[in-house]
C-alpha cells in the first residue's frame, strides 16, 4: 500500500485526492494510514458487508470529479500511467482499464528469407 500511495503522488498529472476502501477484514490498512504521511487520505473501511471485488466501483458515485483511477493496493503505477489513461479516455470517449500482469513473451527467432 505505501509503494502503490507513493506512486499514485508521483503521477504526472494533478491528483485532487486519494481514498483507501478497505473491504472487510483481510488485511490492516488503518495501521499504514494513521501516518501523519497519510492525514491528506479519506479511508473508508466496510467492515459490515463483503462486497468483494466490485465494491471499489461504488467509490465514483460519491465523488464529484472529472476522472477517477482504481488501483489495488499492490498496483505500482508509473510516473504518466494517469496522464496516458486521460489520452486514452479523451482520444477514443472510452473508459480506460488495465491490469497488472506482467506478459512476458516467448523466446522469438529470427527466420531468414530467401
């Protein structure tokens, strides 16, 4: 969670404000967050019902903004992720998603034409 907060602060484009929404009870957040490096951050725990993982695509329709990104907390996003996702949106009026895997492709070989 801090590496992915540190990261989303990097971002080339201005970010106006960054929630955590824990679900339930997997994992300790509030430990992380009661950091005074963390006081600018609006944590939201559900503790009452497991919504699982769509839970977090609740948070938009209670923020009044432009745009809005999810990560998980164990996404590292790089320096212009949000500024490429925002030329995505814009260019193609397309909601813009990724994921974090990391596709590392077969061993190619070089074929000589004739």
């Amino acid at each position: 969670l801090r590496s992915a907060i540190a990261n989303i602060r990097k971002q080339s484009v201005p970010i106006s404000e960054i929630i955590v929404y824990q679900n339930k009870n997997y994992q300790n957040n509030s430990d992380v967050l009661s950091h005074s490096n963390y006081s600018d951050i609006r944590y939201i725990h559900n503790s009452n019902y497991n919504t699982g993982f769509f839970g977090r695509f609740s948070i938009p329709l209670i923020l009044n903004t432009e745009y809005v990104a999810i990560f998980d907390d164990d996404t590292i996003p790089a320096k212009d992720w949000l500024k490429n996702c925002i030329r995505i949106i814009n260019t193609f009026n397309a909601i813009c998603g990724a994921n974090g895997r990391i596709v590392i492709p077969p061993k190619r070989q070089m074929l000589s034409v004739k």
